[in-house]
C-alpha cells in the first residue's frame, strides 16, 4: 500500500509538474537582451540602423518637471516631478531594466519620493518594471479599469504560439551580428533569467475623462483606445505637456503585430488621436521613441498620423466593397506620398499590408470572399500535387534552387514549404527555407518583420530553440487570480485524451472560502466558481500553494507527501484528470 501511495505521489508530481509548464509561462517572453547597436550594412539595414538614432540612450528633460529616459529599453520612462515628490509613467519591462533606469531617476530627482505610478496600458515592456520603483511601500499605481483584466490575460491564458512569435518579432534571441533594434525602442530587455516585478494596480479609472493631483501636478487622464483597448494618454495642461501612450510613435503603427493580437480598432485609434489634436500641445512624450517639441509640428504629426490610419482603413473597406480579396488589396493600398514619406510614418514597426489584413479580419472575419477558399486542400495534399506539375518532388527541389540563385527568395520559400510538408526530415528543403528567410529578413526595413525572419531562419537550422519560461515569483504569482488559473487550464485540456471522460474535481480553498469545479465534459472542460454536489473527487489545498504549483514554482511531490494538499475520491484518479491537460 505505502508503495502505491509513493508510486501515485511520483506521477502526480510529473503530471503537475507537466501542467504547470503550460498554465502561466507562455505569457512572458525569452530570449537574449541586445544592449548593443550592430551598424547595418545592406540598404534596408543601414536605413533600420538610422532609426536606432530616435531612441539612443538619453535622460531627456522636456520642460520644467517633465524628464523622459530613452533607450533603456523597449519603451520609456517618464518622470513628472512635483515640489516635494514625483510620479512615474510606465515602469519598463523588467527588474533588471527597471533598476536601470531607477539608478538615474533617483539621481534626476534628487530624493524626492515617489508619490505614485500610473500604466498606461497593460502591456509587459510598461508594467513588468514596477516592484523595483515602489521597493515594497505603499505606492499608488494607477490604470483603467480595464487594465486589470488584461493582465490577467497575459499571465494565464496566452497560448505557447503567441511566446514564441514575440521572442520572433522582438529578435530577442538574436546574436549580436543579426540585430539592428525593436522598431519602437533598441531591444527588449527580457531573458529567460530575467525578474517580472509586475504590481497590480490599486486605483482604477473608471469612465472616459478623470483629473487628478499627484505629487502636487494637476493632470487629466483620458480612455482612449488605440493600440489597446485600456490605453490612456495624460495631459498637463498647466504645462501643455500631452503624454501619447502608445497611440503615438516614430514609426507606421502597428495596426496588428505579427507576435498575434486581437483586432485593434483603428476607428478608436483615430478617434483617440483626434482627442489629442485638440488639447494644442506644446510639448508631446510618447512611451517609444524621443519627445517632440512645438505646438504646429505636434499638431501636424498626430494629423498626419490619424489621417495614415483612416486612409488604410477606408481604402481597405472601399475595396471589400467592391468584392476583392485580402491579397489584392494589400497589393493595391499603398499611402499617398504626402504621408508616405513623413518620418513619423516609416514603416519600421507597423507596416501598411499587415494593417490591411487586420482590418479586413476585424470587419469580415477569415474569409476572404473567394469561395476557392472555403476548404483548401490540405497542406501535404497541395504540396504533392505541387510536386506533380513540377515533374517530382526532385524537380521540385530543383525549381526552389532555381528561384533562390535568381533571388526569387519568396517564391523559393513558398516551394520549400511544400517539399518539407511531404517529408518533413529533408534536411536539404530545411537548409534552403533557412536560407530563404534570411535572405528575406536582409530585405525588410520593418525590425519587427527582420527579426522574425531571421530568428525563424536560425531555428530552422536548428541553431535556436525557443524555450518557456518558468515564472519565479512568488508575488507575481500570488496575485494572479484563481479565475485566470482555471481558464488557463481549460484552454489546455487534450481533446483526444479526454473525449470519453466525463468527471467533474472541485478544489476547496479554505484560506479564501472559495470552492471552483473543473468538469470535463468529453473534450470540454467547464470552468464553474462554487462547488458541485456529486462531484467525483474533491481537493482542498490553499490558494496560493495551488499557483506555485500550477506555475511549477513548489514541487508537487513536496505539497502531496506534506499533507499540504488533501484528495478525497482517490488521489491516482485525480492524477489520471491532471494528465487530461497537456
């Protein structure tokens, strides 16, 4: 019997342990910080490396009491002083980057304490930084209501895919050689060594328009979705100070970023920018790139900038009116010159085709009207019939070669891809798609569209694998909410392991007298707050050693053989249930 027991804690242990992987770690990225600018050497490389010029290292003071430190990291810190304290925006993207920038900001500011923080939105390279400015005292962060929930997202629910292709799109694993920038900022500075010292806000805005007074600055924050759906921008209207978010940078917006968002309402975004217009700013801090200075060239920049937006927008919408496909009209929607060539509208990070697409996804959904489409051939399928019309899978091989010595490289890339999807193991089809996208990455001016094809070039030659991250801290973790526990689970369940199971667990949290029950449903797992009568195994374990588990942050073979973890309705069978979520 003592065997049994030992022999289930064991492969509960693993099975937990397999589970935890996959429940908060995907959010975070990985990768190799670049803290160093490589000079370009092709033309859409030296024009990239150019760029790297908007966000050089720099402690930049605007106007009396307004500091912006550039080029710590991806986005930018902002500093408003007040008589007796300061208030920052944004907090970086990392401890490690954070305590970089806090060094200077202690400095700049000469001891004055930190009266508050305010996020403007939720995303990582803004919030992961904070823990480090507050040092665990009582600091007010700020940020909208909806932000909350957003992060929540990023911590539970973000699938593996998503990880992945922002390691791509930031070039975070990129050697040194490769490297150029991150479009909006000189690189990304999170590994899978680094430190989140994300804190959750303790004061939330609720409604479109609110004012504050924080360390003695009046300021009025406002709603105004853009890149997402909770950004803000803050003006200082005693100093005619408009701080933008990310509604606003020195590049074409990224309408969609390739690492997989959902639709961003550009209408919002216009809307948001219109807002802007209207405050007459004398002086604009975006959280990417450098500030600008001068009511007119402002005024003319967030101009140029909604009118870009609404020109993809409704020429996009204008030719799926006229029944064209995704495809034509990527090839047809281009800016007008008089926007095409301002320098805040190169197109280093956002770029026009991917707007296109998003835009046409966001009205009309994946399809894109030509009934060819409705349902392809599957992909091994096309790529033999490919291999036919070539006169073999040899011939096939040799029409690749042939387009890649012409530099035809897509087309090149697009035949590989078939050869590989009839045999996966040929190495001489890998080479050639390795080759092809880095030929491809040399090509693109935008760093997010480089980045991506080079890291997708080294791990196709097998030179970079990109790995999880474990989350390690315990606070992070902590405050994560059971709710977004569960819906990471669910989102995990294995479908063919599960498709004959129909068993329901409820776990018991005694120390938040909250009962949640899992019940997978043939494929499905149901995700209910309260506890099910007649469920078939009940577990009771504290809330917070449940996260550390599920984030493989406490050995399950430590809190099962403690006692720590209590199963009623057999402990093997509630490990046969964990093995259902892959």
């Amino acid at each position: 019997m003592m065997q049994k027991h030992a022999t289930e804690r064991i492969i509960s242990a693993r099975l937990c342990l397999l589970l935890s992987v996959t429940i908060l770690a995907p959010a975070l990225l990985s990768g190799c910080s670049q803290q160093d600018r490589p000079a370009g050497t092709g033309p859409a490389q030296s024009e990239l490396a150019k760029h790297s010029d908007e966000f050089k290292k720099d402690i930049i003071t605007v106007t009396e009491g307004v500091h912006v430190l550039v080029g710590y990291g991806l986005a930018n810190v902002i500093v408003l002083e007040g008589p007796g304290a300061c208030v920052l925006v944004d907090t970086m993207e990392s401890a490690e980057a954070a305590a970089r920038v806090k060094k200077d900001v202690d400095t700049l500011v000469k001891g004055k304490p930190l009266r508050a923080i305010l996020y403007t939105h939720f995303h990582s390279d803004h919030t992961f930084g904070a823990g480090v400015f507050t040092e665990n005292r009582n600091v007010d962060i700020y940020a909208h209501e909806s932000t909350v929930a957003f992060l929540d997202r990023i911590t539970s629910v973000t699938r593996e895919t998503t990880f992945r292709r922002a390691t791509r799109q930031f070039g975070t694993m990129l050697p040194r050689k490769d490297f150029v920038n991150s479009g909006i900022g000189p690189f990304l500075d999170f590994n899978a060594q680094s430190t989140v010292a994300l804190k959750r806000p303790t004061k939330m805005f609720t409604g479109h328009r609110t004012e504050l007074v924080l360390a003695g600055i009046r300021m009025v924050v406002v709603h105004a979705p853009g890149e997402t759906d909770d950004q803000i921008f803050i003006w200082l209207p005693d100093k005619r100070v408009l701080l933008p978010a990310d509604n606003f940078y020195r590049s074409f917006p990224n309408l969609y970023a390739i690492r997989g968002t959902a639709y961003r309402d550009v209408m919002k975004w216009v809307a948001s920018l219109d807002e802007m217009r209207q405050l007459n700013a004398e002086y604009l801090v975006p959280s990417h790139t450098r500030p600008m200075t001068g009511s007119e060239q402002i005024y003319q920049a967030l101009t140029d900038y909604r009118d870009a937006i609404q020109y993809v927008h409704d020429q996009t919408i204008r030719l799926i009116n006229r029944g064209m496909t995704p495809q034509e009209i990527v090839e047809a929607v281009k800016l007008p010159e008089h926007l095409a060539q301002k320098p805040w509208l190169q197109e280093f990070y956002g770029t026009v085709a991917w707007s296109v697409r998003a835009i046409f996804s966001g009205y009309l959904g994946w399809f894109g009207g030509n009934a060819t489409d409705l349902f392809p051939l599957p992909r091994k399928e096309k790529a033999a019939r490919m291999a036919d019309l070539a006169g073999g899978e040899s011939a096939l091989m040799d029409r690749a070669h042939r387009a890649f010595e012409q530099g035809d490289f897509q087309w090149s890339l697009e035949l590989a891809d078939h050869i590989i999807a009839l045999d996966p193991d040929d190495s001489a089809a890998r080479k050639l798609r390795s080759d092809c996208l880095r030929k491809l990455g040399e090509l693109q001016k935008a760093a997010t569209a480089r980045n991506y094809y080079l890291t997708s070039s080294l791990e196709e030659s097998g030179k970079l694998s990109i790995k999880d991250r474990k989350i390690h801290e315990r606070d992070v973790v902590h405050s994560v909410p059971l709710e977004a526990i569960f819906r990471g689970m669910a989102v995990r369940l294995d479908p063919e392991k599960s498709v004959e199971v129909n068993r329901s667990v409820v776990f018991h949290f005694p120390d938040r007298g909250e009962y949640w029950t899992v019940t997978v449903r043939r494929g499905v797992a149901e995700i209910s707050r309260g506890r099910m009568k007649g469920a078939d195994t009940t577990v009771t374990v504290d809330s917070n050693l449940w996260k550390e588990i599920a984030a493989g942050m406490t050995s399950p073979v430590i809190a099962f053989s403690s006692g720590k973890v209590a199963v009623q309705g057999g402990s093997f069978d509630f490990v046969r249930f964990l093995y259902l979520f892959r």
